[in-house]
C-alpha cells in the first residue's frame, strides 16, 4: 500500500481561522488582512494565535470551519475489502481504479503468491496474528503454515479459473466475478478536514481493521504535515474517542 497527498488547500489552518472568525466580525472578512482578522484572538504570533483559535474551536465542538480546508489522497494498492470499507463514507469524494485495468489475462498465477495483485493479510503468513473478533488463541506454527497454503491456493486457483473464464468467450467484466476480494485497487479520495477527524475517529480505532487502519494512519500522518496546529491538537485531545456520532 502507498498514500500519496495529491493536492491539497494552501494554508488550510488560516482558511479556518478565518472562517470562523467571520463568524464573530462585525467587519467583513474578505476586506481585512490576516493580521487584522486575527487581531482580538490571544498570542503572541500570529501562529500562537492560530493556535489560540483553532484549540478552542476544537475544544467547544465547533467544527463548521474545519470544512473549508480540503485534501486529495492518492491510494495504491489496498484491498478491494478495505475499498468497500472507507467508501461507505458519504462525505468524501472517490476515483476508484476499473478492474478492467488490473490486468489478471496473462499474469503466472504462481507470481500472484509472491503478493502481486492481491493483497495478502497478515494474518496468512504470521503464527503469533490474533483478529479482533477470533474466539481462539494462535494455534501454532503448522496451523499457520498450512494456512498460508490454503491462502495461496485459493488465489491461484481464482485466477487460474478467470483466465480459463476468458479462454472459454465470457467477457472480462463476468469473468473477474471469481477473483478474490483481495484484488488490489488504486483510489483517489478527497475530504474536508471535519470529514478527515470523522473517519481517523472510526477508521484509526483499534477496533477496524488492520487495512483500512494502516491506511488511516498514513492518512494521519500526512494531514499533520499539512495542517499541523489541527491534527496536533487531534492527536493529542481527540484520537480514539469513543461514541461519537459525528465529529
Ligand atoms: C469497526 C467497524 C465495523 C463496521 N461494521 C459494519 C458492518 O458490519 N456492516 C455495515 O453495514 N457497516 C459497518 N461499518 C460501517 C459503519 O456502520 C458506517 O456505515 C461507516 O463507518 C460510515 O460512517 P458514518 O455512518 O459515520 O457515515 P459517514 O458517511 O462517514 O457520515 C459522517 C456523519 O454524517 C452524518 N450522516 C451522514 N449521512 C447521514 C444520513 N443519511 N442520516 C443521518 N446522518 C448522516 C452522520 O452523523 C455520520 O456519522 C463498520 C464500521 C466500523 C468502523
């Protein structure tokens, strides 16, 4: 899996202040400098003051001003499992890869078992991996070697069936029925900075997933480059709440 930040709004964390501060003026945003927008707000700097700011806003729930601020996420690689999971999120905006373009018509099936095109768990290969809802323990060395067996043959066996598939006249889009949920996907997704806390709020929780979490945390990790007084704060006050509807 690789995360990319594709494109992203210049200076989000005064877009935000000055959003919010709109929200307190008599005087109308658009006509006063930075400076001067910022001008009540307690600091020394103006980057104490932004965190002045955006501290509060956090700590009082208002998050209206996080929406201006957007990012574009180029994704490659993840599971069409993990795909199905971030886009059930119906404030961020998709490009999904066409399985058209992941090409199995002429790949050696064995080299899909070195981890090409399908993306294997960890959980295929690593003894000691216990899942958040297993009932048992690890069940040792062979069991886990035979798991990965039984991975792998699945894999191979599934696209060995799509070429036959093909081979016999059914058309690519029928055909790739058979392939596992484990087909690799390319992604492009946008999000709003509000959306962005929602999403590491369930997506970053020790209770998803290890893909999509992982994902998440890269996600994380480059939102706090871009937009650092915010996901400092989030980091430091806000990850792993539990029980909220919305940010
Ligand atoms: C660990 C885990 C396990 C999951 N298991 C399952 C599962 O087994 N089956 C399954 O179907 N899903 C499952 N989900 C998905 C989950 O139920 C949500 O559909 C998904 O995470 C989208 O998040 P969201 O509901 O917050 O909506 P988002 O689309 O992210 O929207 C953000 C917020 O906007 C508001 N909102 C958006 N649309 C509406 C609306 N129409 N009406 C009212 N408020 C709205 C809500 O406050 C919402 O929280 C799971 C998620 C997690 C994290």
């Amino acid at each position: 899996m690789e995360v990319r930040l594709l494109e992203a709004t210049e200076d989000p964390e005064q877009v935000i202040c000055k959003g919010a501060r709109n929200d307190y003026m008599s005087e109308f945003v658009g006509d006063q400098s930075f400076d001067e927008v910022m001008a009540s707000i307690e600091g020394d700097s103006l980057e104490d003051k932004k965190e002045t700011l955006i501290g509060h806003l956090l700590d009082h729930g208002h998050f209206g001003p996080f929406e201006h601020p957007q990012a574009t996420f180029a994704i490659k690689g993840i599971s069409r499992s993990c795909m199905a999971q971030i886009t059930r999120h119906r404030h961020v905006s998709f490009d999904v890869q066409s399985m058209r373009y992941v090409s199995f018509d002429d790949v050696d099936p064995e080299d899909v078992r070195e981890g090409e095109l399908v993306v294997t768990p960890p959980s295929a290969t690593d003894p000691d991996w216990v899942g958040r809802n297993q009932k048992t323990g690890s069940l040792g060395e062979e069991a886990a070697e035979r798991r990965e067996e039984v991975f792998n043959d699945a894999i191979e066996n599934a696209v060995e069936s799509y070429q036959e598939l093909l081979d016999l006249g059914m058309p690519p889009e029928d055909a790739r029925f058979v392939l596992p949920i484990g087909t690799e996907v390319n992604m492009v997704m946008s999000m709003n900075v509000r959306m962005l806390m929602h999403v590491a709020d369930m997506r970053a929780a020790a209770d998803a997933q290890w893909e999509i979490r992982e994902m998440t945390e890269t996600i994380l990790d480059l939102a706090a480059e871009w937009c650092p007084i915010t996901f400092e704060y989030y980091e430091e006050h806000m990850k792993n709440r539990k029980n909220r509807l919305a940010p």
